[in-house]
C-alpha cells in the first residue's frame, strides 16, 4: 500500500520547492518600477491603437487545429524554454496581434465539436452538423441525398469568384476536414475518395472530398499530405513502393487538377518542391505524404516540406496576383493528433512551428492591407497546471508528490489512452520519460484517443477591419469578417476605402499618368 505523506511533509516539500524557486527569479522583476514601467508600456501600446478601416486586398486564416487556450500557454512558454529562458515571459507572434476575441465552438446538433461542422463555420459562415462539411445545418450526416440544395460557399470560393488567388496549406491531409469546407459539400467528412463512399452515396451521386478538390474551385496552391486519395488503386506511392493509391475509379486526378492550367507544377518531394520558381508559377500543388504530414519532430527535411516553407511558397505565388489573395493555412494533424494520442510534447512543438509560420508571414505581407486571423477550430481535454515553479520544463514534473506518493506531469488529459492501472494504481513517472516525445500523458478516463473540448477558443487578428474580432462571438462570425473586410460576397457594398497598397494595385493607371506629368513638371521648374 502507498505511504501518504502527511500535511506538513508536504507543506515542507512545496516551502523548499518554492525556496529554490526564488534562485531563477530575475532580479528586476523582484521590484514593483518593473511591473509599473511594464504595465505603461502596454497601457501607451493599446493608446496608439487605431482601427485600420480600409478595405483587406489580402485574406490570411491560420487554423491551429485543436489549439486551445492551454495549449497556447504551455506553447509560448516552450517556444521561450527552447530559446533558453524561463519561458514565462516570453510571446508568441500571435501574442502581439492587437485584437482578440473568444469563439464559440459548438456544433448545431452537439456540444463538443469536430473539425468538419467548425471549419464549416469559419470557412463559409454557416454553423453545422457534426461530421459534415460545406453543407448548413439542414443536411445530415451519411445522407448523400441531403446534400443537394443544402450547400454553401466559403469564402475561399468567394475570394476566387471575386478575382482573388487562393490557397490551401496544411500539414495534414488537404482532403481533411478543415481544409475540405474550402471546397467541398459533403455528408461525410471520412468520403476521403471513391473507395471510402457508401453504395448509398455512390448511387445518390455524391462525390468524394478528392474529387471535389480537383472539380469544384479552382485553387490556385494545394500543399499538404494526401497523395493516396488522388490516385488509382492499382498504382504505387513514389514514396513508399507498398502503398497504393485508393481510388477506384482509376483516376489520377493530379493529372486531371493539371490540365488546361498554365504555369503550374504537381510535386510529391522537397526537391521538386524547391525547384518550383514563384515568381513563374500560377498553380502548384505539392502532396508530400500518402495522408497526413509527418510530426514536426518526425519529419525528413530532405523530403517534406515544413509548415513554414510551404506557407512562405504559397504566399510568394499567390500576391502575384493585383487583385489579392486568400490563403488558409492550417497545422491540423499535428497539433490535433498529437493531443489525441495524448502526447504534449509533439502537439506543443507543432504549435510552436504554427506560430513560426505566423511570424514568416507577417515579414512576407503587409499588414496595411492584409487581414490576418489566427484561431481554432476546437479546444481538447488538455491541461496546464499542478504545483511548478518558475522556468519548470512544460513537459516537466510537479514539484509536489500526488496521494499516492508518485509524482505527476504539470501537463495532463481528462481522458484518452493514457489512463493506466497496474497493481490498482497508476505508473509512477520521472522527468527524463516525461519529456520524451513519445511519452503519453496520463489522463483521468480511458479512451483510445483523447477527446475534444468544448470550451471557447481564442481569435486573434491584425490588419484592416481586425478590430471587428471583440468580445464572445459564434464561430460562424469569422467568415463574415473575413469576407466583410475584403468586400466579396455577401458584402460586396461594404464601401470600405481600399488600403493604400490595394489602391495602387487597383489604379495603375494613375501612376502612368503621374509618370507622364514629369517631364512637364521638370519644363516648368526650369523655366
């Protein structure tokens, strides 16, 4: 039977934890001028704060999926342990976006929600049913039948109808649902290809996510994983020569995305893709895994592509365009994925890499004429907490023993795979197998995967028309922002001054004019 520590064993334990803590206190922050000057500092920050009010030529929705408000706490504070500080202190580049707000993540017919209903939400503006992708709330999931007349646009397929250039980038599969609500209408999120439809749907004419991709709106950068759903079943992975592709229909429907584009390219590896000239290329789609990405951890740089790069291509293609672009970048299996096998340490490190592809993107825009939101689609039964002290490793122990005498992480899951009883009591853990990226949680129920929260996630937004994201909004309030800010469908009156770059973008003319006037400008002056 475990011995119990009595209450003041372990008031002695948390007093000379707390003593050694005071060891990495930085001296400044010992001294009430710190805090003052700091909280000044911010107070002159928010005083200088002036809504910009003209019109976004540029739309940037960055989805960290399942990045819920913990899982920012504890990725700010890794991103600065891995910068060799106490961690703390330090911010996120989203942290530095001037605007924030909560969102609602329910679905219509459920309280946890899921990737598909959310993206639905966000992408196109409309809330959904669980499961279901591009469709309102009126259809139901499986049903094939109940797609039809029941679909709605996103704002992606709006930007392209309005003249804009559009992309999609994820690390996970592009056929997943979070990129999916893109451009699909589809009454089941796992119709991935032909070979996943139900005989019902086959029969009804549904057509998979896939399928859907190629044939509905013309996208001008694909870049994630999903090689396997494009491809005949009787023909092999480049990559993995015991894979075959899924569909039975025998297409290869990269060949079909190809045809009658012009400047555009189809890559599966890091050196094609590195090849790829943006400033020559009008389309590109790089499938660099069968399914989803490989974790951050985890990846082949020779191979794939990372986040960050994939996103800084995308963008060098696309504001090529005079009229703009919308992109959305996603990390959505890893931060995701990583906490339903309840593992912290790869779910961390990939908001980590998120948060560098939000800090490269604002060095490749301007944020004058470009409306940048960062969010989730949905929270999980992630959690921060337990007794630590200042600079603890996120991935660390508790600085106090449990009841039952064993230590315990600061990071924890309400249930999932890590719920494990030998003898009728819970494994006993030390720091070095906590912080292997391969350690799994603990958690409170046994699940085989870790669930979703259902708690408000965090939107934050810089840019023309950001200050619009304030207060507790309904997820579908996004879309509508998005799309209000840029002026396309349903808001094309919206009579926002274009920004200052937009407008010179949209009046060239005008500079010919200007350049025409200076040799009489220069006669004048001399005379």
């Amino acid at each position: 039977m475990a011995v119990q520590h009595s209450p003041i064993i372990l008031g002695l334990l948390l007093f000379l934890s707390l003593d050694f803590s005071f060891s990495i206190i930085p001296e400044e922050e010992q001294h009430p001028s710190y805090w003052n000057n700091k909280a000044k500092q911010a107070l002159q920050k928010a005083l200088d704060v002036k809504p910009n009010l003209h019109q976004a030529k540029n739309l940037i929705l960055f989805l960290g999926d399942g990045m819920g408000i913990p899982t920012i706490t504890a990725a700010r504070i890794l991103k600065g342990q891995m910068e060799g500080k106490t961690g703390e202190e330090s911010s996120l580049v989203m942290d530095t976006f001037p605007y924030l707000a909560l969102s609602k993540t329910y679905n219509v017919d459920q309280q946890m929600p899921d990737s598909a209903a959310t993206a639905t939400a966000y992408l196109c503006g409309v809330k959904a049913n669980y499961g279901t992708l591009g469709l309102s709330a009126s259809a139901r999931r499986y049903n094939c039948g109940s797609t039809f007349g029941n679909e709605v646009k996103s704002v992606l397929h709006r930007a392209k109808m309005a003249g804009k250039s559009v992309g999609i980038v994820s690390t996970a599969r592009v056929q997943h649902a979070s990129p999916g609500a893109a451009y699909s209408h589809t009454a089941d999120r796992g119709w991935y290809s032909d070979l996943e439809l139900s005989a019902d749907a086959v029969a009804g004419g549904c057509r998979d996510i896939a399928y859907q991709l190629v044939h509905n709106t013309e996208i001008n950068v694909i870049l994630g994983g999903g090689r396997q759903y494009m491809f005949s079943n009787e023909s092999f992975d480049p990559e993995y020569p015991t894979i075959k592709g899924d569909r039975l229909d025998k297409t290869d429907l990269t060949a079909v995305w190809l045809q009658g584009k012009q400047n555009a390219h189809y890559v599966w590896n890091k050196a094609e893709f590195d090849k790829v000239n943006p400033e020559k290329t009008d389309f590109l789609m790089g499938l660099f895994e069968p399914k989803d990405a490989r974790y951050e951890q985890d990846r082949d740089p020779s191979m794939d592509p990372s986040l960050t790069e994939m996103m800084e291509k995308a963008i060098k293609i696309l504001r090529r365009n005079h009229n703009g672009f919308y992109l959305f970048v996603e990390d959505e299996g890893r931060i995701d994925h990583g906490h339903h096998g309840s593992q912290a340490s790869y779910a961390l490190t990939e908001a980590v890499e998120f948060d560098r592809a939000i800090g490269r993107a604002a060095e490749l825009t301007n944020e004058l004429d470009t409306l940048s939101v960062v969010t989730a689609d949905h929270s999980h039964v992630f959690s921060f907490g337990g007794y630590s002290e200042r600079g603890n490793p996120v991935l660390g122990l508790s600085r106090t023993y449990a009841m039952d005498d064993k230590r315990f992480t600061t990071t924890l899951y309400g249930n999932g795979p890590g719920h494990i009883i030998i003898n009728g009591s819970r494994p006993d853990v030390n720091a070095s197998v906590a912080e292997s990226k391969e350690y799994i949680q603990q958690s409170a129920v046994p699940l085989d995967s870790e669930t979703h929260g259902s708690e408000d996630v965090a939107i934050f937004a810089k840019g023309p028309m950001s200050h619009l994201f304030h207060g507790v909004q309904e997820q579908s309030y996004i879309a509508h922002v998005m799309a209000y800010a840029a002026c396309i469908e349903p808001y094309e009156d919206c009579d926002l001054e274009p920004s200052p770059d937009h407008a010179g973008a949209h009046h060239p003319s005008l500079v010919v004019l200007l350049l025409g006037l200076v040799p009489v400008l220069i006669s004048l002056t001399s005379a």
